[in-house]
C-alpha cells in the first residue's frame, strides 16, 4: 500500500512512487524525474496525479 503523500518526502521516493504509476496512467514515455521540477506547458504534472490517487485511498479513522 503507497503511504499517503504528507509522508512521502524523498525525491527518490517520489520517483519510485512516480514510477509505479507509470503503467497504471499508460505514460509508458514518462520520465519520472519530472516530479522534481515543474511541469513545462502541455506536460502532466504527474505528481499532482499521484496525490490525487492515493488521497482517494485514505484509511478513514474509523477503519483504524
């Protein structure tokens, strides 16, 4: 299970996780170092995708 973004705070965590979201997304050309700038116009900014993803995966209290 990928820890929610507050906590992910490496660069190479990012990619990792970046990565993984590689196939699922079908960037299968993406390069994943892109989360480390900004994104040029026209581009996904994958890592706005990724916290979008795993906010939608958050354990409620409740479930805890």
């Amino acid at each position: 299970m990928l820890p929610n973004p507050p906590f992910i705070t490496s660069t190479e965590n990012k990619i990792a996780i970046a990565s993984e979201y590689r196939c699922l997304l079908g960037l299968s050309d993406f390069d994943p170092k892109t989360i480390i700038r900004e994104p040029d116009a026209g581009e996904i900014n994958i890592w706005s995708v990724v916290q979008n993803s795993t906010q939608a995966f958050k354990p409620s209290a409740a479930l805890l």
